[in-house]
C-alpha cells in the first residue's frame, strides 16, 4: 500500500492523519512542535525527524499548515520536502494558500520531478475528524486520479476542478459565498429583531425557500441561541478572505461584498472575538445598530 | 362552502383565484381592467361591478395587487371594500406592500367590524398557477385559523408569523435574504469567472456544502446559460426592497447590503432590464468589471 | 418697493424675514403656529391671516418650510398661496424639497398665471441671520432678474442654475458632497486615532493641501473638541439625503457614498441624536471600531 | 556645507534632487538604472557606485523608492546605504510605505548608530520639480531640526508630526481623505450629469461653501473637460490605499469608504488605465450607471 507522509498535525490534519491511518496507509508524520507528532506516533505513524526526512520515506506527501508562508517553508525552505523527496512523487497542499503562489511551487517542484495538488477542503474539524470533508483539487488529471484512494480516506465530497491554483480558487469562491451568505443572514436578522418579530417563526418560514442557504439553517438557530462556538473562526475566515481580496485586485475585480464583510470582521478581530465563530459577523452590525438579536423586543 | 372574493387579477391573482375554484369555492372576481374578470367569469368565477360590490356578496375578500396605495385603493378608497363589506368579514391582503399601512388599513378595517390578515406569498407565477406558494400570514390567530382552508388552496407552506403586519415583515426578511444570496452568488461566480475557473464544476462544488443556498442551486445554472428569464422580476425585486429600506430607515437599522443590492438594481432598471430576473444582478458588477460570465476565458 | 410675503417663520425663516424688512421691503408674514408672526409684526412685518391671504397682498411671496408636504400645503392647499396670488406674481420657494414635487407645482401655478422660482440655500442659520446664505435658484431667467434684489437682502452668493427644480437639484448635489467629504474625514479621523496619531498636527498637516476639504477645516476641531453642536442638524441632512437617494433611484443612478452615509445616519438618530451636527457621523463608526476620537491613545 | 546622498531618481525624485543642487548642497547620487545619474552627473551631481558608496561620502541620505520592498533593498540589502552608513549619520525616507516597516527600518539602522527619518511627501512631480511639496515627517525632534534645512530646499509647508512611522501614517490619512472626497465628487457629478444639470454652473455654485474640497477645485474642471492627465496616477493612489488598508486591517479599523474606492480603481487597473490622474475614478461610477459625465444630456 502507498506509503504516505503528512505535514502539519493541527486541529485539521491530527483527524485526516487518523482517517488515513484507520484507512491502512503506512503514515509517516512531522509537525513544527513535537506534541501532535508524538500522539500519532503512538497510534501508530512514524516520527519523521524533518519535512526532507518524511518526503524521503514517501510515495505522496500531504501538507496542511496554516497559511502561504508556512507552505512555502515546509515545501521549499531549508530542510523542506524539495530536499528529500523523490522523482515522481506526489505533493498534496491541503491548505488554504494563495492562488499563484500554488503554481509557483507546483513550478519549483516540477523542476525537481516532483508532482503536486493543490487541495483544500471545506467541513471543519468535525468533518476532518469523520473522514466527510469537501475536497478541491487542482492540478493534473493523472495525479489526482493517483491521489484519490488517499483523499477518500479523508472526504466525502471530492472534486477535481482544473489545473494548478484550481483547487485553491474554487475554495475562495466558496468563502467569498459563505461570507455573503453570512451577511445577508445578520442583516435579515437584525431587520426581523428590530421589527419585534419571532425570530423563530421567521427562520422556519423562510428557510425553505428562495431565501434558503446552508448558512442560514445551520448558523441562524444558533445565532438565535446566542452560541458562538465556532464551526469556522473568524481568524480563518478573514485570513481566507484576504487571499480572495488580494486574488480580486490581482484580477481588477470589484469584491464590494466580500470587502465589506472583511472590514466588519477586522471590527471584531480588534475586539478579540476572532476565535468566535464566523456567524459572529451578526455582532458587528448589532454594534452599529444598537440593536442585539435574540434578546426580547423592548 | 365560503364565499370569496378576489381582487386583482394580476399574473399571480389568476392562478391563485383558479386554484381556488378548483376547489371548489364560490368565487366573485373583479380587476381593474376588463380582460381578466371575463376570461375567469368563463372559468365560472362571478363578475363583481366594483370591490364594494364585490365585498357586499362574499365572507373572505382577498386582494393581490400591485402596491401600497393599490391596496389602499381597493381596500379603502371609493367604491373600495370598506363600502361594501359585512361587519365579521375578513380581507386578506396577499399584495406585498408597506407593513406600517398595513397596521393602519387593519385598524380603518376594523372600526368597520371588517378582520383583517396581511399574507403575502412567495413561489412566483409558477408557485401560484401550482397552488404551491408559502404565505406567511399576520393577524390574528382566530382569523388564520378561519382562512387556513382557503389559503391550503393556493400555497403549500403556510405560516401564522405574527399580529397585524408581521407577513409583510417577514416577507421583507425574505427579499432581503434572496438579494444579499444574489450578491453573494453574484461576486463568486465573477471571481471564477475572471480566475479562468471551469463554472459548471465550480457550482458542482460549491453548491452542496456550507457556501450553498436556494439561488445558487437555482439560479446560478441560469447565469451559466445566460437565461434572464424571471422566476422574479428585477422591477417587483426593487419595489420590494423599497419597502425593505424605508422601514430599515423607519427602525434605524443599517443595511448596508441591501442598499448596494438596490443602487445596482437601479442602474439594471435605467438599462431597460427591469423585466429580466432578479438573478440578472450579476450584469451590473459585469458592466463594473468588463468581465462576462459564462464567456469563454480569454 | 416691492411688497413681498414670507411664510414658515422657523430657525431659518426668522433670519431671513429680518433681513428683508432691514431692506427696507413692504413684508407681509405668515407662519403655521402664531409666536413666530406676533415677533415679526413686533419688528414692523404684517401678520397675514392664511397664506392665500398674504398672497393676495404680495408680489413676490416665498416660503421657507420644512419639507415637500409642507411647501405642498401652504402653496397649493386649502386657503394656500395658489388661491389668493395674482397673475403674473412670483412664489419663490427656499425650502430644499423633490425636484420632481418642485416641477409639478411650478406647473401648477403656471396654469394660474402665477410664476415660481425654487431657491434652496445653504450656509445654515447662522447665514440666514448674518445675510449671508449661497441661494441656487431654478426657474425662467427673467423670474430670477425679478427675484435678484430679494435675494440680494438675504444670501451672499447668489446662483441662477438652470430651469424650474434645478435649484433643488444643485442643492441636492450639494449634499451628496457635503455628506461624502464627512465620510472621508470620519474615516480618516478613525485611523488617524487608532495610529497613536496627534490628532491636531494631523488635521493642520493634511487640511491645506490635496486632502482639504471645507468639512475638514471647520468640522474637523469640532470633532477633536467633541463638539456637536449642530452646524447643521443630522435630521435635516438625512432629510436631504433622502430626497438625493430618491431621485438618483428615479434616474438609475447609483450612490454607494451616499447610501452608506445615508445608513449610518440612521443608527444614529435611532440612538436620539439626530439633533447633534452632521459631523457626528463619526460617531458611527466609532461604535463600529470601538475608538473614540479624541481620546488620549491606550 | 551639508554633504547629501540621494537614491531613487524618479519623475519625483529628479525635481527633488535638482532643487538641492540649487540650494548649494553637494550632492551625491545613486538609481537603480543609469540614465538619471548620468543625467543629474551632468548638472554637478556626483554619480556613487552603490548605495553603500554613497552613504559613506554623506551626512545626510535621502531615499525616495518605488515601495516597501525597494527602501528595504537600498537601505537594508546588499550594497545597501547600512553597509556604508557613518554612525551618527541622517537618512531620510521620503517615499510613501509601511508604517510598520518603517519602524523596523529605523530600529535595524538604530542597531548601527544612523537615525532615521521618515518623510513621505504630497504634490506631486510638480511640487517636487517646484519645490513647495508638503512634508510629513516622523522621528525624533533634534533629527528633524537636523534635517529641516534640507527639507526646505525640497518643499514649502514641512511637519513633524511624531516619531518613527508617524509621517507614513499621516500620508496615509492624507490619502484616505483625497480618495473620499474624489468619491464624494464623482457621485455627485454623476448626479448632475443625470439630472441634466449644467456642470460647470453646478461645480461654481457648490465649490465655495460647506460642499468645497481641493478635489472639487481642482479636478472637478478636469473631470468636465475629460482631462484624464495624472496629477496622481491611479496607480500609485491604489498602491497607498493598499497601505492604508493593510494598517487599518491591523488595528481593526472599518474602512468602508477606502475599500469601495479600492475596489473601483481595481476595476479601472485592469481596463489598462491604471496611468490616468486619480480623478478618473468617476470612470467606475460611469460604467456602472451607463452615463458619460461630460457629455450633452440626451
């Protein structure tokens, strides 16, 4: 069986190392701190001593890291995969990472006969820890079909969308419509609360129509509930929000939208409510109106 | 059986008073031009000479017209229902029209011993010729239970959403959810658009999980096909978000969504597109960003 | 000397009545409530018992009242101005009210022989008394030559700019840029603060070059002063604002400055202080970013 | 004399350099290309080698680069101005970057004994060649003093606004401030196109009282004339907005207006006309609402 490594055993990679573990591949793992790497270990990955080391042992490698520059570290950077790993394997980016620094890496390690997928996922740690994720892929037809027992160990949903960057760009225009979508929910709520509605009542009635999103049956009933725990925090979002808009102004595309949103998050960044749940937008309008959802009409 | 009355033969009103002699209520009928009220009178409705007169022969008098002060006309002015109606009657308003004229209609109504509920509909001509509208009733509970059998025969979901007005708010939640989808759905599939990005796999994707909703599933397929015909019509959208942003103003609740939705509505209307569908916003951000969507990348 | 009547004796009104009579002009007065026309007829003005009753007494009458109703009611209604004017006098309205409204009575009165200039100022009560208002007048040129030594007693700079409604309309774009450069020095006063910024070299830095703006200047050490008192009142402007979003809306013209303002505004005036300055948009966004303005760095 | 370097001989820093050479200073030069140096050689420049060249002949080093990356390569790079900086030396940053850039530049320059100042300037290649730009300087006082002679012989209305990263932000609410009020003037323009107003009586009549900006005086005849010649080109207004924003990002800061202007010059980059003055932001807005500014009312 393919021998696989995996980079990066955060709240998302510790649930997909596990899937492919129970999945029978022979895991290799590194992490930047030692922690994570030593619970897999014990559960049966081997230790790899560095990200060159892992790529050595491995047929594909898997990272998923927090952001660009930890990409282009563990990849590129001294010690990193380019180093160690062999002709002909595979590198699959799990992470949410700009667009063309993607293809800039797939360059660098094509240079080297390495292969890559960019492939970021959607479904949060629940899904990451139930194997059901979202999975976008992006880059050659021959690779992801070499890739896909591995990912389908990790998601449910599992698409191959274009060629490197691919998986990447669909992943904003998903963010850039989970934000809208978030957006039209808080304002639609703010709207109901201060007309001294029944927030419940409205929610069911116009959550099976037109008016319906995913967002607004899964994140209305617990802004109603006033929960924020995350599903996805805030600190996320807006850092995946940012690549959109940088993406947008590459492309002179106007995000009057999603720049809007972005502005109210940063409100709520500053009042430390990053690791609250992107639902949380809701407070920021709340701010300005003056006006709290869920509490009784006066 | 009840008899009713049905003022406004409009696009919607004929499928509505169609589906309720099918089953099988005795129903006086009477439009502001001729046309219609023949060719239901053909159907076997009875032709009323005005709203009073109409009001004089029926228990239930439902009115589905075009506006607040169409409502006001039919309802209050001369030769209007107040003229004609019995006291214990009941008018059902299912025009979607101001929710604060609608608390004052309610209460002119009422010194006349005539009840009154506000149910506006959503579901479009389609909904309405298939009897499968939502409505979303205000009023008194005692009255919705009364209109409950006439209502079944043109809608599928209906909801007792409140008092006196509380329809029309929630309809008014329900536009302002639809248009900021648009907007959301609008700038993503510009964003996939502009990133060279295959369209039909990027809605395929996206589509399933947290970044889905009504119109993305809906009409996101007709944007790809550039088919503007309308399930809703961009000229009754904006009347409606009028209505949204007036009492938004009334309430000192921002909407900063919405206004943008509704400044570039207006310049679709100034184009002469007003009769295309509500999904036909993503032109206006097309105009902004010299980008076609659906076009072939270039 | 030309006899000449002044109807709606308010803030504005008052100022500008004296004026005339300073002038040395015949004046005849009328105002909805009695205190304001018993304190001019103390000063030598005439108290007329209803505006068609001044009318009647006047060649040249104007009126300085608060909205498009108002100016509606005392020119056209029962026992207004249209009832008692002789051919060939002229109404000069110095309310700011629609550009639409001010045609059709233009109209209106036309058909009586009676002329009409729209004549809305600016430059606040302050102007009204000292004599120095900026009058935008629309209207036929030879209306606007009778009108000149009238004008005269009671603005400093004085503008005919085009036919009947496009004094409202030149006033109107006053206000979008009025409101607009509020919104550039709210957001960069918001900044300037946030940075750690000394608020007063900076307002004396960036004021007297490409950055400066009349709002800057004057308003800009109100805000550091926290001072808001009104030059002129967040009502009034949202007033204005309005009328300027409804007509943009009439000729599809999109306003994505001025609606923001516009939404602003509102939450403040819900939080009851629609009668602090226009500068105290600021106050908006403060609540937004959790900063006050002015307040010694953290 | 004062011995002076100066890097960067661009359309600024030529008219800069000039006028210090006039002012009697000795002056060294440096760019990046060779053609200005040989150019500025000619009129008693003396050419440097490098940047480390020449700050080891000067006392005071005057930087004035493209952007963030290009003042950390002369001064921090190789050959850079740190590898052959006297201790105790002055060197000026006069191009528009990061505050917080700034602030590492002068700690790493600190570390070795050389001050810093940073002195960003408005008015462009006309001011510069002029010599009346405004200075917005940050640092320490004595170094300011130190460097005021030198400043002076470049501008005319010169500030110490605080220390180290204060001039940076101080240009940056410079130009928050200069992209509102083209906003605020291309709206209501706009506006006066639609409604048919004559523009130029429209721009005298609005351009003196409470509506006035430098923007308005300045651009406004330009916008009518269709004069789309830079003062400032879009280009770089959009690359400090970026700035602007990424600060404002930081601290948590809305920056509505600032993002929507952003989004509109995106929108006018990619049409190719990223090289027009900063007033032909109203382009956007013409797109948008199919109107030509400028243009016979149709």
């Amino acid at each position: 069986m393919t021998t696989v490594g995996f980079i990066g055993l955060g709240i998302m990679g510790r649930g997909m190392a596990r899937n492919l573990i129970k999945a029978g591949f022979e895991l290799h793992v590194w992490n930047r701190t030692a922690g994570p790497t030593t619970e897999l270990a014990a559960e049966g990955a081997v230790a790899a001593a560095s990200p060159a080391d892992l790529a050595a042992q491995c047929e594909i490698v898997i990272a998923c890291v927090s952001n660009t520059e930890a990409v282009q570290a563990v990849l590129l950077g001294p010690s990193g995969v380019i180093e160690g790993a062999r002709a002909g394997s595979l590198v699959i980016d799990m992470s949410t990472i700009s667009p063309s620094a993607t293809r800039e890496i797939a360059a660098r390690l094509g240079e080297r006969g390495v292969h890559m997928l960019d492939a970021p996922v959607s479904g949060g740690s629940e899904g990451a820890a139930r194997g059901t994720l979202t999975i976008m892929a992006g880059g050659p037809p021959e690779q992801f079909a070499r890739a896909l027992p591995v990912l389908q160990a990790m998601g449910k949903n599992i698409f191959h969308v274009g060629d490197h960057g691919a998986g990447q760009l669909v992943k904003l225009v998903n963010q850039i419509l989970v934000v809208g979508n978030a957006l039209a929910m808080s304002e639609a709520l703010l709207f109901a609360q201060a007309a001294g509605l029944d927030l419940r009542k409205t929610l069911e009635t116009v959550s099976s129509g037109a008016a319906g999103s995913w967002m607004l049956s899964n994140r209305g009933p617990k802004i109603l509930a006033r929960d924020w725990r995350p599903g996805f925090m805030i600190d996320l979002q807006q850092k995946d929000l940012r690549l959109a808009l940088a993406a947008a102004d590459e492309m002179g595309i106007p995000m009057l939208c999603t720049s809007l949103v972005s502005n109210l998050y940063s409100t709520l960044q500053a009042e430390g409510l990053g690791r609250e749940g992107n639902h949380a937008l809701i407070k920021a309008l709340e701010k300005l109106a003056g006006v709290e959802v869920g509490a009784q009409p006066g």
